[in-house]
C-alpha cells in the first residue's frame, strides 16, 4: 500500500506542484489549502506524514505541531528568513523543516527517510508490546512467604548486588528476577535471559560472551555475546547449576573483575552488567560434593532470595487463579466456582506457577464463552490428585461436618460427577443427591 502525504499550505500553486512531485515519487499525496480543509480531510483519512507550512491563514502553526506530533510525523515548510522559527517548531515535536523553494531531490530524500523513521517507530513500539507481553507476570500473593520475598526484591534492587534465586521449577524464579529488574537503576533497558540449562556447553561461551572471527569453524564473523547485549542492563542465568565447570570459571571471571573476551580474541572487555542467577537445585550441597564450584557458589550467594513452592502459599492460589484468569479472559468476565477454588487450594501443584498457569488457561479454553469456571473444567487436575483426604477445622468438628467435608471433597475429586462419587462412598445416586441438598452443596 502507497503511504499518504497530506500536504498543507495555502500557496495553491506551490500546493499543487508539491502534491504533482510526490505523486510522482511513487506515494499518495491530497492538498489541503487551509488547515480547515485538512480537518475535514482528517476526519475520513489518516496521512503517514504532513507536510504542514509555518504561515497558514486560519491556524497557529506551532499549536499544530504540538498537537499533531503524537499522530503523524509533521515536516515544516518555511521560507528563508523564517529557519529560526522552524528550529523552535522542531523543537515542539517537527521531525523536519524544508526551506522554499524545495528542490525535488531534496524533498523525495527527506520524505522517504521520515516515511522509514515512522515505519521503525511503529515497529519498535508493536515490538516492544510483543515482548511486555511475553515477560514474566508481576510478584503476586500475600501469603507471609511471598512478603518476605518482596521484602527482600525491595531491599537488593537498587544496588548493583549479584542475586541467587533459588525455587523448585515453575516456582516464579524468573518473575523475581524481573521485579528486581524493574525496581533496579538499569530498567530502561530490557533484561536479557540465558537459560544455561538450555544451552550446550560448547555452545554456552560463544552464546554469553560471544566470538571473534575464525575463533571456530563456521565463525565466519564476529559476533557479540549476551553480556554485550546487556550493557547496562540485567543478565538473568537460569538454571545455573547446569553449566559445566569450566563455563563456571569464565562466568566467575567477569562476576570477579567485570571483564571478559570474547571466545577466539584478546582484547579485555568491560562488562557494565548486573547478574541474577537462578535454580532449582541445591547449589550448596553441589559445592561440597564438587559438582558445583564451591567459589563460585561463595559469590553467588552473598544474596540469596528463596521462592517458597506454591504449596506452601496456598493462601495466594485464590489471588494466582484471578489473575490468570484475567489474563486468559477472551473478552468474557470469568468467575471461579466456589468448588474450584476449593479443588485449586487443595491441590499440592508439584509444577507449581507454572502448572496453575497452564490448567488456568486450559479450563478458559474448555469454558468457551461460559463465564462459570467449574471443577469440571479441571479434569486433569481431579485425575492427578493425592488419594489421601485432609479435613481441617478450626473447631472440634461434629460428626455432620466431617460428612458434609468429606462429601465435598469426593465431589470434587471426581469433578462433580455424581455419580461417581455415589459410588465411591457407597451409597445410592439418590442418597447422594439427598446428601447434596442437606448440606447445601449444589451450584
């Protein structure tokens, strides 16, 4: 598709021979002679650039600017003795000025590279919402545990410390390695991550600190490696503890001096990076029994910050499931049945995060346009429950309680199914719905 030019300036020959020239660059192009006519063109079209003369009969240019800049990239026209006042239009939001009379080339030149500019700005901007869109989701609970995390985020972010995260797999090491991120001095830039569980190891130091050319076959140039790729940023290593020792020697080089080489060159660079390391194994017992470089170990762990398993915050499951639940809304205002919830808590989630994520957006998908999210739509979550049953009150509970609980719980351990779970207590269908009623444990 021809990108657009609207062209405004009351000069109807000049106007005219301005629209003839663009048009004859390859782009569309539509003469306003005053900034009333160019309303009324905006009204039903959008330009990708404005050509917008400093003297118009029945508008203030500079107040145009200002308005105009965060729609469309607006170069000035101007005369000769009027390149001061150009300047300060710049300066209120213009990407360009051109002086008349404009020579063609000089016009197609300015026009193509705003045109690109615009393109790259828009593209940045898509790019940059893909990848928001991709990070880690914000450090959520208020269970005493995940205080004490954010306690500790707070208290190490602003510093250029280097932080040991560690939690079982699918915990949220890499959302606190993001929160200490955001809160840190380097969050203009964005945190690049390496999952060194991911990587061969022979492809580990060309990965982190790069290559010269010729330094391996097919290395047939040079390339900068992610600590170059975060310069003033956060290194985020996840999975730390499966790196080989010799790779653990070189990452303890740069954590020690702030310096490393390329793989296959000589020169010292300066690494301007704040590391986060992150795993899901005991590191600690790693270094006693040589698996794990003990020194290294001593300077990741100055700082320590422990992600507690989601089974021991069950208390933010409730939280977890709401927002996850917003996330994968599809345009529908969806609600947790109060025997989901329940199923959800009881739940031990050996995937943790990661596995209420997924069976979050799977019961979504399941529920179609449906608002109600019911056990039933955790099927798989009733099939991988522990068969044992823990009843809890906070009172000595009579012998109703402990059938109306039990009830429950067979109940949403077959998903609602009634049946089933008549037949697992022993009892008639019939029984069972009487049972229901009496307890009040219908929808």
């Amino acid at each position: 598709m021809k990108k657009l030019v609207l062209v405004v300036d009351d000069d109807r020959v000049f106007n005219r021979l301005l629209v003839e020239q663009i048009a004859e660059m390859g782009l569309d192009a539509f003469g306003a002679h005053s900034w009333q006519e160019a309303q009324q063109f905006l009204q039903e079209s959008e330009p990708d650039l404005v050509l917008l003369d400093l003297k118009l009969p029945d508008a203030d240019t500079p107040q145009l600017v200002e308005t105009l800049s965060g729609q469309f990239p607006i170069v000035v026209l101007t005369g000769y003795g009027s390149i001061r006042n150009a300047v300060s239009l710049i300066q209120a939001g213009a990407v360009e000025y051109l002086t008349k009379p404009v020579g063609l080339d000089e016009l197609e030149i300015t026009l193509r590279r705003e045109l690109d500019n615009a393109e790259l700005r828009r593209r940045n901007a898509f790019y940059r919402r893909q990848l928001a869109s991709r990070r880690p989701g914000p450090l959520i609970g208020n269970s005493r545990a995940m205080h004490e995390v954010m306690n500790l985020v707070e208290a190490v972010a602003p510093t250029d410390a280097t932080v040991m995260i560690q939690g079982e797999s699918g915990s949220g090491k890499e959302m606190v390695a993001q929160a200490i991120h955001e809160a840190s001095r380097r969050r203009g830039r964005e945190m690049v991550t390496v999952d060194g569980g991911t990587l061969q190891e022979t492809l580990f130091e060309s990965e982190l600190f790069g290559h010269e050319r010729g330094a391996f076959t097919g290395a047939e140039r040079q390339k900068k490696g992610l600590i170059e790729e975060a310069e003033g940023s956060t290194l985020f290593l996840d999975e730390i503890g499966e790196t080989s020792q010799a790779n653990q020697a070189k990452l303890l080089r740069v954590l020690e001096t702030a310096t490393f080489r390329r793989l296959g060159g000589t020169r010292t660079l300066k690494a301007d990076v704040r590391f986060v390391v992150a795993s899901n194994r005991d590191l600690e017992a790693m270094g006693r029994d040589g698996t794990f470089r003990s020194d290294l170990y001593f300077r990741l762990a100055s700082f320590v910050i422990k992600v507690p398993p989601l089974r021991e915050r069950r208390e933010d499951i409730p939280l977890l499931a709401e927002h996850f639940l917003q996330r994968f809304a599809r345009g529908v205002e969806r609600r947790l049945t109060p025997e989901a919830s329940e199923l959800l808590t009881a739940y031990d989630w050996p995937g943790n995060v990661r596995e209420l994520r997924n069976l979050i957006e799977r019961a979504v998908i399941l529920a179609g346009s449906e608002a109600r999210i019911g056990a039933e739509h955790f099927g798989p979550l009733v099939g991988r429950r522990n068969d044992a049953v823990v009843l809890a009150f906070e009172h000595e509970p009579s012998l109703g309680d402990i059938e109306r609980d039990y009830l429950r719980h067979t109940l949403l351990r077959h998903g609602g199914n009634r049946a089933r779970a008549a037949a697992v207590l022993g009892i008639s269908e019939r029984n069972i719905y009487r049972l229901i009623k009496q307890y009040e444990l219908g929808d």
